[in-house]
C-alpha cells in the first residue's frame, strides 16, 4: 500500500510554468515559487545614470537586466514569490 501511495503522489506531481520546478498540489504554498514576472531585456533602461556591465561586441546602449526589478544577471533567483502554476492549470 505504501507503494501505492508513492505511485499516486508522483502522478501528481506537476511541473512549474514558471519556474519549471516539479511539486505537488500538498507542498505548494504561496512561497513556494520564486520567479521573474517580467522579461530579461536588452534596451536603454530609464534610469540613464546607471551604470550597465557591457559585454565586448554590445553597443554602447545596451543594457542587459529583468525588467521588473532590474538584475542584469539572467540567472539571477526570482524577486517574486507566489505559488507554482501548473501547465494544466487554465
């Protein structure tokens, strides 16, 4: 039985949309994914005196960050938590 019900949990594992995590519907709780809300962008940001790290072939204008909360890492952890969204969910 216990085999059964490891069987039935991992049937109902789903996997984030947003941060491509696999969870349960038990574990998922409004901290539970940690995401961007917005796109990594390459454009001129609002704030002209901020200073951006440029890469040897980016043109002088380019600046690299999220635009929600401005990280010029691309792999940078989420500044939003929330709960995980599944695929299946409409």
């Amino acid at each position: 039985m216990a085999e059964e019900t490891g069987k039935s949990e991992k049937g109902n594992e789903k996997v984030c949309k947003r941060c491509k995590q696999t969870y349960s519907a038990a574990s998922n709780n409004s901290n539970s994914c940690r995401f961007h809300p917005s796109f990594f962008v390459c454009r001129r940001h609002d704030d002209q005196k901020r200073y951006y790290e440029l890469g040897p072939g980016d043109p002088p204008y380019a600046a690299k960050f999220y635009d929600c909360c401005g990280a010029e890492d691309p792999e940078a952890s989420g500044c939003t938590t929330s709960f995980h969204v599944s695929y299946d969910d409409d």
